[in-house]
C-alpha cells in the first residue's frame, strides 16, 4: 500500500508577552463587537445568572444537611446560654 505521509504543522509557542498581546487584541475586538464585561462573584452558577440552558434549567430546592442543622442548633442553644448569663 503506498500511503502519503501528511505533515503536521509545526505548533508555535509563544512568549508571554505575546500571549498578553493576542489576549488584549482579542477582548478589543469583542468589546468593539458590542460585547460587555461581567464580574461573577465566586460560586455563582448559571441558574443563578438567570440565563437557563439545557443542562442548567432547573434549581433544586435550598436544603442543609444534617450535620449543619446540628450545628446550627448547637450553636443558638450556646449563644442562648451565654445570653442568660
């Protein structure tokens, strides 16, 4: 069987410089497009971004475990003590 080598093309690594500079070119672009920039506060998820997809559309119930419950009731049981005193 005669089969044609393909060649794969070489990847080029850049420096950091000149990733920062495609990175800047690139949000210039997006922001010239009409695109914004939103901060997202640590551990928000797409359901509560109000923008549902079909993986995110539904919010399961608000629920504590166990433990957390205990907790929670050891604590105000402590704090009621303390208050008394």
């Amino acid at each position: 069987m005669n089969r044609t080598k393909t060649v794969k093309p070489k990847v080029v690594e850049l420096s950091s410089e000149d990733k920062a500079k495609q990175r800047k070119k690139l949000m210039a672009e997006f922001l010239a497009k009409g695109g914004k920039i939103e901060k997202v506060p640590y551990g928000v998820t797409n359901q509560e971004m109000g923008s549902p997809n079909q993986n995110a559309g539904w919010i399961p119930p608000q629920t504590i475990t166990p433990k957390t419950w205990r907790t929670r009731k050891t604590k105000a049981k402590a704090k009621k003590k303390k208050s008394k005193k």
